[in-house]
C-alpha cells in the first residue's frame, strides 16, 4: 500500500511517437512515483499504440487531440518530442493553456525560431525546459564540480569531439537531415548535446572560423561534417569537430585544458591528468554498457524529466531553461554563417 505522504504522480502528456518516444515512455515509467504517462499524442494514434508495451502503468490514452489535453487542468506538463518543423504550433497550443513543456532539442530549426519559441513561453509564463540530458551524465556532473572547486585554475583550451556514424537508411527518413524538418544535419540534430554540455562548463564562445560539407559517403541535404576554431569570452581558444561519416561510430569527448591539469570526459568517465600529479579516473556511474547510438539510454531522461517535475512543483527553473539552451543555436547559426562566408564571425 502507497504511504499517505507519498506525492501523487503529475500527469505528463507525451506529444509525439516518433524514434525518441520509445526513450521517454520508459523514462516515465522509471520516474519514481514522479511522473504518470496519462496521454501520448500522435497523428496516428494506431501505430503509437506499441508503446503501452514499454509502460509500466495504467495504459495511456492514445489520441490526435493535442487541444483537449492542452485544456485538461490534470495535465500541468507535455513531453514535446515532435520533429522540429512541427514544433511551433504545439507550444503554442499548450503554452496558451498554461501547460508547462519539457522539450526534446533542439529548440527550433532557426536561432530566430528557437528565439520565438523561447518568447512565447516566457509570455505565457510557463516553463520551458530543454532535454540536454548529457548534462546529468554522472562524468559530466563530476567535471562540473572539479570546475568549480578553481583547483584547476584558468582555462586555456577546448577540444570537442562529435565522432559518429549514421548509416544512409537513417537519412533515408522522410525529410531527416533536412533544413525544412530538421534545421540541419550533424550539428543541430546531434552534436547540439556536446555543444551545450561544454558551453556550461566553458562559458560563452565570442567568435568562430568554420567549414561544413556534406560528405561523399551520403546523400542529405544539410551537412555531415563541420569543423570550427572557437575563441571564449574568458580568453580561452579550443576547437570543435563533427561528423556522422566517422565509421566505426564513437562515443562524444570533450577536453579541458586548464592551468593546473587536463580534464577528458565521455558518456563513461571523466580522467583528470593533474600537470604535476597523478592521473584519476572517476565521474563513472550509470549506463557503461553497449547502447544503440540511436536509442541511448532512457535513465538520463528520467532524470531531465525528474528535475523537470520539481522544477514545476517548486516554482524554481528546471536544469536548462529555453533561454540557456539558445547559447548552442547562437554557437551553430555562427559556424554556419561562418562557413558560408570564409570568414570569422562573431557570436551572439
């Protein structure tokens, strides 16, 4: 029997049922007496059905109507993990409600549509929420606090490195890898994870000379690879590198080279190299076992979605806010601006 004292689970609606839909129903069911997954919204509700098998709970209702879960005063917050090209609409809908929106990355397509997504929360006073669960990886939480400690003094140089492969077939989705649905190819659909996570820990990047190409080994659109040098606000220069034609696919790393020691972190472990000491190993914890580079892990969500819940319920801001999350589409419009041109180009 549930102690009297125990919360009682905030109703989430989960718009959308596309690949990532699999990663937050089981998130939900994980949530700890959270978080009860009371809808998914779908525009064919009949092929979204399969995820009631990944739900440990009562069956959701399965439905097209975004609008009367947007007016149902049981449902304070939406999962909304819609292709980009449909975003707009449904944060206007739930926004217009008052319904609070955790919101799969990125953004918008655009800098000025992630800027208006942004805005329009803000006016509707709801909270916005942006999945970077990186940020919540427990190597990524360990470098964070080593960071701020000053121990390793200043920062002199960044390295981020987005090694993976897609094979074509997943390019081969209608509209993926697009302007029009995506907003753009390896930087914007998943190297955004990196470029955010370093940005909270490096601070703000103030000017970019970049190059992107779509590679020879697929036909998209948008661009496979990029590769830009950064300057930093605070001095620093670093280098930031992605691609999805780097077969065999690798795991994301990012390299902080500060005055006192070096600090490399993946999604497995952060190694700290002191410059007159021992090297450690620590930062590990959580999933370290072989993941579909598609589907990852659903515990780093729980988490996001967990911090989201009490965000709402405290009155506090949720990990990464919609205006945090436009430093990593202001860094991405810059590289992109930049390649175009030839040209260094200021960010921001």
């Amino acid at each position: 029997m549930t102690d009297s004292s125990d919360p009682t689970p905030m109703n989430v609606a989960l718009i959308g049922a596309g690949m990532i839909a699999k990663t937050h129903v089981c998130a939900l069911s994980d949530a700890h007496g959270l978080a009860r997954l009371s809808h998914v919204i779908s525009r064919n509700p009949d092929k979204a059905r399969y995820l009631a098998d990944f739900y440990e709970g009562p069956c959701p209702t399965f439905s097209s109507d975004l609008a009367a879960v947007a007016h149902d005063p049981d449902i304070p917050m939406a999962i909304v993990a819609t292709p980009p090209s449909v975003r707009h609409e449904v944060i206007e809908t739930l926004a217009s409600t008052g319904t609070h929106i955790l919101l799969e990355k990125p953004v918008g397509r655009t800098l000025q549509e992630a800027q208006e997504i942004v805005e329009i929360c803000e006016r509707a006073d709801v909270s916005l929420g942006i999945l970077f669960q990186h940020r919540l990886r427990a190597p990524s939480l360990a470098a964070t606090q080593h960071i701020a400690s000053g121990a390793l003094g200043k920062l002199g140089l960044v390295e981020i490195e987005v090694p993976l492969w897609r094979d074509q077939s997943y390019y081969d989705e209608l509209g993926r890898g697009t302007y029009e649905r995506d907003g753009g190819g390896v930087m914007i659909t998943n190297a955004i994870h990196s470029i955010d996570l370093a940005l909270s820990m490096t601070g703000p990047v103030t000017q970019v000379q970049a190059m992107t190409a779509t590679s020879l080994l697929h036909q998209m659109e948008a661009e496979d690879f990029a590769i830009a040098g950064l300057q930093f606000e605070n001095g620093a220069v670093g280098s930031f590198v992605a691609s999805t034609a780097m077969f065999p696919h690798r795991t994301e790393v990012i390299r902080l080279h500060f005055e006192n020691g070096s600090l490399k972190m993946d999604k497995n472990a952060l190694e700290i190299s002191w410059r007159y000491g021992e090297t450690e190993i620590e930062g590990t914890g959580g999933p370290t076992h072989e993941e579909s580079p598609l589907q990852g892990n659903h515990r780093w969500h729980q988490a996001v979605i967990e911090d989201f819940i009490q965000a709402i319920s405290t009155g506090r801001a949720p990990l990464v806010t919609g205006r945090e999350a436009l430093r990593a589409h202001q860094l991405i419009e810059a590289i992109e601006t930049s390649s175009k041109s030839g040209q260094p180009v200021k960010v921001g």
